[in-house]
C-alpha cells in the first residue's frame, strides 16, 4: 500500500521537518513513512491527517484513473 504523505505535505506546503515535529516523530521516521519503508500506526496516521487538513482515508487512497 503506498502512501500520499509526501505528496499531500508538499501540497500543504509543509517542510518534511517541520511536519514531523508537529506529529511527534523524527525528521527520519517520517521520512520512512513517506518513503513507504515503514507505515505509521493508527495515531500517527491521524495526527498526520489532521495537521495535512485531510482525511485520512486520502493518506492511503491512490489517484483516480491511475493503475
């Protein structure tokens, strides 16, 4: 399952760092996140929804009329 984090972050015009530190994480834990090395934990994903402003079904949904 991939992940949008990154590209939702960068949408909302958020540095990687300064999203992390809002979410409690390291700079280096969300970078595995968003590089789908690791998947966040339920909380997580909802700490990351909500400062992103987004659902967090729109973490995990894929683009429509993409394969």
């Amino acid at each position: 399952m991939k992940l949008r984090i990154a590209e939702l972050r960068q949408a909302a015009n958020i540095q990687q760092q300064e999203l992390a530190k809002m979410v409690f994480l390291s700079q280096s834990a969300l970078s595995n996140i968003e590089n789908n090395i690791k998947m966040p934990g339920l909380e997580t994903a909802k700490r990351i929804a909500e400062v992103l402003n987004v659902k967090i079904d729109d973490l995990i949904k894929e683009k429509k009329g993409l394969v």
